[in-house]
C-alpha cells in the first residue's frame, strides 16, 4: 500500500467466524487501532450476548465504538456513519491505515457507501402501521413487503417489526421501495476502501457459533439478560440472545429451549449476513486462518 494514500480495510463476515482476532493481528502490524462496526457492541450494559472482544484483546489493540453508548440513549447508523467519518479525518493525521471490522451490513454501507436519504414519514402513516401491526399482527405486514419489495424481504430480519414497518412507511410516503433508498448512488470516500471478507464453510461456522452461545451461557449470559429485563422494550436489548432468555423468563419456554433458540436464530443471522456480502463484488474473500495470503494480498495494493 502507498504511504502518500489514506485506507480504510474493512475485516468483516458472518458472526462468530474470527473476526476480531484477525483484525488484531493486522492492527498489530500495521500499527493501527481499530474501529468497532458492531450495532450491539456500543452499548455498556451488554457485554456478553454481544461478543464485545475479552479484556486482553482491548488491552492489546485500543477500540474505538465499543461499550461507548447506553441502551437508553439514541444511536442510528446516521449517527454512527458521522461519528466515524470524524474520526478518520483525524486518525489520518497520524496513520494513513485504518481498520474496521463487524458484521453490521447497514453500518458497514453506511461507512464506505455513505447512508442514504431516508425521508421523514408522516405521522399518520406511523400510526397506521402501528394499528396494523396491532390489529393484524406482523405476518400480514410481511407479506406487503414481500409484494412491494422482495428485494428488501429477502434479506431484512423477519421478526424485526420496526424494520419491516419501517420499509412499508417509506414506501407508503414516497410510492417508492425502501430498496431504492438504499441502493442510491454511494458518497465519494476521500480514501481507499480495501474488504477482506472471511468464509468457511458453512457446517463449520455453526458448529463455531453453537460452541460459542454455549461459552456465553457458561460466562454468564443468562445473568446478564436479568439485569436487562426491566429494559427489554428498548431497540438496543431486541436481538438475538436476550429476546430468548426474555420469553424464558416469562415462561414462554424452557431454559434449555431458550438456548436452543439462540443458537438457531444466530445461525440465521449469519447466513443473512453471508447473503448480504455475497451480493458486493467489492469483497476479497479469504480464510479466517490464511493471516499471510491476506498480507500478500495487501502488499500488492
């Protein structure tokens, strides 16, 4: 890579590939920090169900966007995309390499494509999808979305109420698909984005995702959710991991079904996520474990 040009490598694919152990080992040798791009890993109060790296790795290698929010406060992907292109524009000053990794499809875009124009919505419409999603329940407004916007259908998270309602508000205000929003043309980066996107196969990242939900249950994850409870309602707590020990608690299933379920909903995350990446063209796709070929790689840029 030149030295008179600025860079942002972008580590990133399915969660509970290796993603942070790989990113480390890079920010080690190019002597850089990293920049957390994980929707979950801002808030402090999570830290378990959300993977947030061990101590020794923060020790190892400093993180910017981790446990740097609460649950209570309001964050978006706008938010974030500002935050970060901030931080940049000074982390340039003193390395032209920077680093960012997760596995947050929209944060992700936002960083190197730039978020797109949603707009604002109407009061009325909000509160008719709201009385929809009350009087017919969310598999009727799934269905919509599917008719007006399959593009968007296949790869939104189902159980995901606000995301599917969000997309058949903007489609009810501007006649126009929330698909169309997000494919606008991309900002104009004034540095050089590089994605090095990890895969194995697929048998193998189950197993590595089910081995870690059991490491999370062992740690003290169902503890954590506890804490959590009296806060479920909020955006922050809706995923995957908490949702399910949340029914628990209610006596919607068992502890063991609990489980169960986080491991089969994280499994469907990632291949939403593996969905989503396969579409960019822009990715390079290697091993977790092929550290030299990346460097070989990189070398060559």
């Amino acid at each position: 890579m030149k030295s008179n040009k600025n860079y942002l490598i972008v580590v990133l694919g399915p969660t509970g590939i290796g993603k942070t152990d790989l990113t480390i080992k890079l920010a080690q040798k190019f002597n850089t920090d990293i920049i957390s791009c994980d929707s979950r890993q801002f808030y402090k109060e999570l830290t378990i169900g959300t993977a947030v790296p061990d101590n020794k790795q923060l020790k190892t290698i400093k993180h910017h966007f981790i446990q740097n929010k609460s649950i209570t406060d309001y964050y978006n992907v706008s938010n974030f995309e500002n935050d970060v292109i901030k931080h940049l524009s000074e982390h340039y000053k003193k390395n032209n390499i920077a680093l960012m990794t997760g596995g947050s499809m929209m944060y992700i875009d936002a960083v190197c494509n730039g978020i797109d124009f949603m707009p604002d919505i109407d009061t009325e419409i909000r509160e008719l999808y709201k009385n929809r999603l009350k009087d017919e329940g969310l598999e009727s407004l799934r269905f919509e979305l599917k008719l007006i916007d399959p593009e968007y259908y296949n790869i939104v998270d189902l159980k995901n109420g606000k995301r599917i309602i969000r997309a058949l508000e903007i489609h009810a205000q501007t006649g126009n698909t929330f698909t169309s929003y997000r494919t606008a043309k991309k900002k104009q980066r004034d540095f050089e984005i590089i994605k090095i996107g990890l895969q194995i196969k697929r048998e193998e990242l189950y197993k590595r995702i089910n081995n870690r939900v059991d490491i999370m249950i062992t740690n003290g994850l169902i503890n954590e959710a506890k804490d959590n409870y009296k806060n479920k309602k909020l955006n922050a707590l809706n995923t995957v991991g908490y949702k399910e020990l949340f029914a628990h608690f209610e006596g919607e299933y068992s502890i063991d079904k609990a489980i169960e379920l986080i491991k089969r909903n994280t499994r469907h995350y990632a291949k939403r996520q593996i969905s989503w990446f396969n579409k960019d063209i822009d990715i390079n796709w290697f091993n977790p474990k092929s550290y030299n070929d990346i460097l070989l790689f990189l070398d060559k840029i």
